[in-house]
C-alpha cells in the first residue's frame, strides 16, 4: 500500500482504525532507533515513541497530504523527543553530563556497547541536541539532506554545517580521551 | 569527509548497534498502545451523538414535569381561594380572565374536571 492509499484509509473514519494500526507497523521499529538514539534508554524511548504515535493520531485530521507520512512521523518523533530532553535536562556542567551518561548506560542492561562506543555515546550526549538530532540522523539512518530539512524545518545549508561541526566536535573528543 | 571516517573506523569493531530491545517489545507494542485512553475513538457518528442529545432532553422534560405542573397548581388553588375568600364586591376584586385561566390550564395540563374538584375542595 503505498502513501496516497492509506492517507486515503486514514482519512475515512470507517477505515481510520485499521489504517491507523498499518502505519504504527510500518514506522514504529525506525522511529524506535530515531528516539533511542536521542533518549538512550529503552523506557523513555517507549514513553516518546508512545507519544509520537498519539500526537499522529490526535493530528490526523489536520495532516494535509502535502507531506509524506514518513516526513511527518519523523518530525513528530524529533520534537517528541526533544521536548523530552528539555523536560528531562538538569543543571550540571557538560564534564558532569558526559559522566552522567557514561554511568546511565554502563548500568543499561540494553546496553551492549564496548569502551569505544561508549565513548561515542558519551561525545554525541555532548552535543547540543538540535545538532544531535542532525548527527545522528546522517550518521546512522544516512537520511539525504532534503528530507532532513522537511523533518527538522532547517534549510540544507545550516544542515551540512551543523553536521561537518558535529563530525568535528566527536572526532576531538576520540582525541582528548584517547 | 575525513572524520566521519576516522569515527567510523574507530567503531567498526563493535556490531554497530550497541542498543538492544527486550525481547517481543516490537509485536506487543501495537496492543499497549492502542491501550492508552488518548487512543480512544474520539470522533463520534452524527446520529449518535443526536441520540445523547435526544436522551438528555427527554430526561430533562420528565424530571421537570412534577415542578411544573406543582408550581401551576398551587397558582390556581391560590388564585381560586382569594377569590372565595373575598369581602369586597365582585367589581372591587381584580378580576382574572378566562383567557389567562385557559393558558395556565393549558401549561399545567389541567382539565375542567380537575379545576372542579381543586375549587370544591375547599367549600
């Protein structure tokens, strides 16, 4: 079924439900990653993704078309998670934040990484998290920057500078831990 | 670009997912989620919620009903008893008209016989 078949399903009421369940088994696993990578845990990635998915369903009627779903699931999912972490944030200095990760995922039982990803997790939660989301959509998902700039409503330019400054910003931190 | 690979290189050791996710989370998702009460059928069939309306009005009516038809018979039984009751002469007493006595009938839906028997009542 492609994009234009089901935004037909979600639109009719009668065939809303199950046109609905369609889409959460289409995107919920890569919307999963999406989150976990920006939250770290499995719980409060199930809490932003459970979210991401109600706002979906709540905003149906107002989703014109003019995007495709996956577009839209993305950005809804970017802004779930980042209103989480602004919720989430406390008041400690950056050296206590890459500390406080460390910690959070060597007791992560969901966690398998070794010292070297850890590192990585550690320079990535260093990152402001607009440019994060930026890394961690190029870097893993290897999303094109057209798309990302439809998800994230910045222009391809600011994305491709954020992105090189991220690169450039954990390239240093493999160096001063190394 | 240089660093990028310089990272990549640098974790190509590992699986390259270091995140793992309890076993069945993904088939049992769908379930817990349409749990959630936001998840609820929010949009309601026009004849239904016709339906809703239609039950409250009738609830309204005849829970209403007693009040009415009390606050219009104790008005005629005090408006018959000043009558009986009166020493001045007929053109002295303000008189009511038929037509209002009508209309107060009509509202308490009260028939010539009930009338007859309020009035006697009280001889």
């Amino acid at each position: 079924m492609d994009d234009c078949q089901l935004i037909i399903f979600l639109k009719d009421p009668k065939t809303r439900e199950p046109a609905f369940n369609r889409l959460v088994d289409l995107y919920k696993e890569r919307l999963y990653w999406q989150i976990r990578r920006m939250v770290l845990t499995h719980e409060d990635t199930d809490d932003v993704l459970q979210n991401t998915f109600i706002k979906a369903w709540q905003g149906l009627d107002a989703f014109r078309g003019e995007a495709q779903l996956s577009t839209w699931l993305f950005r809804i999912a970017a802004n779930e998670a980042l209103n989480f972490l602004e919720r989430k944030r406390p008041a400690q200095s950056i050296d206590d934040e890459a500390g406080a990760v460390a910690e959070q995922l060597e007791s992560d039982p969901y966690f398998d990484g070794d010292e070297t990803e850890l590192q990585l997790q550690q320079a990535i939660a260093l990152l402001p998290e607009r440019q994060r989301q930026v890394f961690l959509l190029k870097y893993y998902d290897e999303m094109p920057y057209e798309q990302m700039s439809r998800v994230l409503d910045t222009s391809v330019g600011a994305l491709k500078a954020s992105y090189h400054h991220a690169v450039k910003k954990i390239a240093d931190f493999f160096r001063h831990h190394d | 670009m240089k660093e990028e690979q310089f990272i990549r290189k640098l974790t190509e050791g590992g699986d390259g997912n270091p995140f793992r996710v309890p076993e069945g989370y993904f088939k049992s998702f769908n379930r817990r989620l349409n749990e959630r009460p936001e998840m609820q059928r929010k949009q309601i069939s026009v004849p239904h919620r016709l339906w809703h309306v239609a039950v409250v009005v009738a609830m309204v009516a005849v829970l209403s009903l007693p009040l009415l038809l009390t606050y219009f018979e104790n008005k005629i039984i005090s408006n018959a008893r000043s009558k009986m009751m009166a020493t001045a002469s007929v053109a002295d007493e303000p008189q009511y008209s038929d037509d209002y006595v009508y209309e107060v009938m009509d509202y308490a839906m009260v028939g010539n016989m009930e009338i007859e028997d309020y009035l006697t009542r009280y001889e």
